[in-house]
C-alpha cells in the first residue's frame, strides 16, 4: 500500500515544524491526492509518516523525518513538515494494538497531522476493556493517543437503490462488468453467495450475489439474471441521477456524496485512509475510508462518489444522520481489481 495515500487526512494539529521555504502550490483536493501518488515512489515509509490536504491554503502537507526528504516534496511543490515518527513507527503501533488491543467497539487509522495513531472507542467499551485499551495505548507514548465517542460501530445491514434479499434491505452500490458480463457491487456483510437480490418494489430476483468478502474486507458481487434497467449512474433521490464513468481513490480532504435507500443522499469530508474498525463477534475490517458522511441501517452497500467517480461503498459506523457520527466505506478501487470488474 503507498505511504503517502494511505495517510492523507486533514490539518488537526500544530504537530510538526514547517520546514518549506518556498511557497507550496496550491492545489485541490483531487489534485494533492495526484501529487501525493507521485510522491509514493520517491519517499519510502522511514521518511516519511504520510501527507494531508490542508484546506486553508489548499496545499499538500507532507511530513518528513530529514532534510533529503523535504527537499523532494519541495521540488515537487509539496509543503514539508519535519515530524518526530515515521511511517515504519506508526505502521509498528498499530501492529501492537492489532496484537494486544483487538477489542470489539474500537477503530484507529494513522493521523500525520497529529503524527500519532488515533484509536477511537465506541461506548461498548468499558470496565476491563477500557482499562486494557488504555494501558496499551500509553505504553506507545507519543506514538498514539485515543478518543471516545457516542454511539456503536455497527455494520449498516439491512449507491442508492434499495436491493432486498429475504427480510434484509441494502442498498445497491455501482453497476459494474465483468467478463463482459452485467453485474453490481454491494456491501460483503449484506449476503451470502448464492443468495437472490430483487429491486426496490421487491418481484421477482433480479440477480445472485457470486461472491462476498466479509470480515477482514466489505465488498460482494452480484451477477443480473434478468435483463433489466442499468445505468452507471447513481440515484440523487430528486428525479435525477449522477452518472458514474470511472473509479478513484479517496484523498482526505476530499469532499464525498452517499446514496443509500434509507436516508438517501448525504455529504462530508474523508478524514482518514486505511482504517480498521472492530464491529465485535469478531468482524474487523481494514482498509476502510474513514468519513464525516452520516448513514443508518439500510445504506450499507450504498454508493459514496465524488463528481463522476466512484469511490466507495457502505461498510458501518456510528451515530446517525440527525446526530452524525463516523462512518466507514470500503475502497471501490480493491472491489473492482479483486473481480477484474469496471465501472459500467
């Protein structure tokens, strides 16, 4: 996985020490997630600890652990900042709490903001849990800090689209193809394979799920059996559509879209790349995008996009759409190259 496009998430903290003594350019989000691509080949993970998008200037911030360093992300007309650990550092905190904290109700992802890797717990997580999760966490010292929350890390059962099976609703992400053949992608906790999906007016099946990957990743795949409607298009729930041409990656800072059948169309912001959440009984997913966009039971599977690009699809989180909360969404990209699918 790169180092820069795993850890590009927004300016939180006055962490580190500016170090640029040129002007930065200025860039969107989409193109300082491009420039950190670039970057990934030249900065190995001991020299750096990742980048953010730092919305007040629009610049790329990259975090560097020496001078040869900052001099590249200059060169390329990046922002450096000299920071304390690097990306091997954080990538050893978070194998530690990956060994001694796998707790049910806790999630972490590295922030290069801060420079640490923030662990966050849900409210299920008390009495002996707490106290061990805590212990682990100052034992990393500098490394890593945690945080509480309201509400539960839960997989949203039940983009765009409701699509049902049994007594479960999901909601359909993108619709995709595969080996020329028509097929959609939804979330892995929905179903099974072998199981059969119909509409939004429920009749009869329009598909068979073929594969589903959860826990560890969050993504099926569903094959048409009939021959139906299909755009590559997402439903904006206000008589329109959004169509969807191509794939990307998620920047942090990046500003996103969900469609899901239960609270419909959402926005906000990626805060995170490559995050691990625990939803208990031992489903751990990682790899997840980590996002501002509210979502309840029903969304999962839903289509999280930004312009004409599919990004992500509905894995779980907390909170809802009147209180918000942290949601998660499983990276399209690897759904896509997992099955040897496009978007279509």
């Amino acid at each position: 996985m790169a180092v820069l496009g795993a850890a590009i998430t927004f300016q939180t903290a006055n962490a580190s020490q500016d170090i640029s003594p040129v002007q930065a350019r200025t860039l969107s989000a989409g193109a300082a997630g491009k420039l950190a691509a670039s970057l990934d080949g030249q900065l190995g993970e001991r020299d750096t600890a990742g980048a953010y998008y730092d919305t007040g200037s629009r610049t790329l911030v990259v975090t560097v652990v020496d001078e040869e360093a900052a001099e590249t992300v200059r060169r390329a007309g990046g922002e450096a900042r000299m920071v304390q650990h690097s990306m091997a550092e954080l990538k050893g905190a978070r194998s530690t709490l990956k060994k001694r904290a796998t707790i049910p109700g806790t999630s972490w992802a590295v922030d290069p903001a801060t420079n640490k890797v923030v662990v966050t717990a849900d409210s299920t997580v008390k009495g002996e849990a707490w106290k061990k999760l805590t212990q682990v966490v100052d034992r990393l010292g500098s490394k890593a800090e945690v945080k509480r929350m309201d509400g539960e890390f839960t997989p949203y059962l039940a983009g765009g689209d409701a699509i049902l099976t049994g007594g479960s609703r999901c909601s359909l992400g993108f619709n995709v193809v595969r080996n020329g053949q028509p097929h959609f992608l939804t979330a892995g906790h929905c179903g099974a394979p072998g199981s059969r999906w119909s509409g939004p007016q429920g009749g009869q099946p329009v598909g068979t799920m073929v594969d589903s990957r959860f826990p560890g990743d969050d993504f099926a795949l569903v094959r048409y059996d009939r021959d139906v409607d299909r755009p590559s298009a997402v439903n904006l729930y206000n008589g329109t559509g959004r169509s969807i041409t191509r794939a990307a990656d998620a920047t942090v800072g990046l500003r996103v879209i969900r469609s899901g059948s239960t609270t419909q169309v959402r926005d906000g912001v990626v805060t995170g790349l490559d995050a691990t959440v625990n939803y208990g009984n031992g489903q751990i997913v990682e790899g997840l995008i980590q996002t501002t966009v509210c979502a309840e039971p029903g969304d999962s599977g839903g289509a999280l996009f930004a312009g004409d690009a599919a990004v992500g699809l509905t894995s779980g989180g907390s909170g809802d759409c009147t209180r918000g909360g942290v949601t998660f969404f499983q990276p399209v990209t690897e759904a896509l190259a997992t099955y040897g699918a496009r978007i279509g």
